[in-house]
C-alpha cells in the first residue's frame, strides 16, 4: 500500500464496491423484515453491521496481501472471530425474558446473520451470501404466523395498530 487514498491493493475498485454494496442490500432486506414486523431492532443496525464487517474482511485480505515481511502473522480468521464474538454481544441486547417466554431471540439471531453475511461478502462470496439472506428471510416470513401471539403488542396474531 504506497498511498492512503490510493484504492484496494489485490482487488478492484469495482470489486471492492459489488461486495459492498452486496453486503448493504443484503442485510437490508433481513432488516427491512423485522422493521415491517416491528421487531426491537430496525434496519439500519442490520446494515451498519454488515458493512462494517465487510470492510474489517476486505481490510484482512488487503493487509495480508500487501505485507511482504515473512515474520508477520496475520490470519483473516481472526477477523471472523472478533467480528462475530462482538456481534454476540449487540444481538444479547436485543433479548429479553417475560415471563416465561424470551423476546427478542429472532431479531439477535439475525443481527448477528447480518455481521456474518457482510464478512463473507467481505471475503468475494457473494454468492453463499445471498443464499443465507434468503434462507433467513424465508424462516423469519414462513415462521411469523406461529410466532406473531408471543409479540409484545399482539392479540391474537394480529399486528398492532
């Protein structure tokens, strides 16, 4: 890396932008899901998140490329770690006991899919991504009318108004 403002190293600058823009869309339309459900947690954490994330694995890869000193030890794995140990710790915030009953446990399950989608789309796989965003919204769609009575909010499965 010779200059700041110089652009990716290993990676296109239009790469660099599908990725990121597939690491927005993506975890936008999961977002979008709980936001329309009114879930504890809107859109916009769900793709701050991502994007974050798949900057610090874009970063990765650029930083291991671009090191030549043999005696470094940078690992791209250790990015997934930290990424996802500290995701767990946003989603832990979205839950909440009442009762007998925990809330919350679907939108924290998700906020931390949105950190491991924008890290793998981060890392050029796109296309794994996509498939996990859809597999997500179909369970959070298909699921919402065996749920929708445990919503703070609703009676009888109805949204609230």
């Amino acid at each position: 890396m010779t200059d700041i403002f110089a652009g990716p190293d290993t990676i296109s600058w239009a790469e660099a932008l599908w990725r990121l823009g597939a690491a927005t869309l993506l975890p936008f339309l999961i977002g979008l899901e709980r936001f329309i459900r009114r879930k504890p947690i809107d859109f916009r954490p769900f793709v701050i998140i991502s994007i974050a994330a798949c900057a610090l694995a874009i970063g990765a890869m650029e930083l291991l490329e671009s090191t030549s000193d043999p005696q470094s030890d940078i690992d791209p794995s250790r990015v997934f770690e930290g990424v996802i140990t500290g995701i767990g710790f946003l989603g832990a915030g979205a839950m909440f006991r009442e009762g007998s009953f925990v809330q919350g446990a679907g939108s924290a399950a998700s906020i931390w899919a949105a950190g491991a989608i924008g890290l793998i789309c981060g890392f050029g796989e796109i296309w794994l991504a996509a498939i996990i965003t859809a597999v997500i919204l179909t369970v959070l769609i298909t699921s919402a009318p065996f749920t929708a009575h445990w919503d703070p909010g609703e009676e009888s499965g109805k949204p609230p108004s």
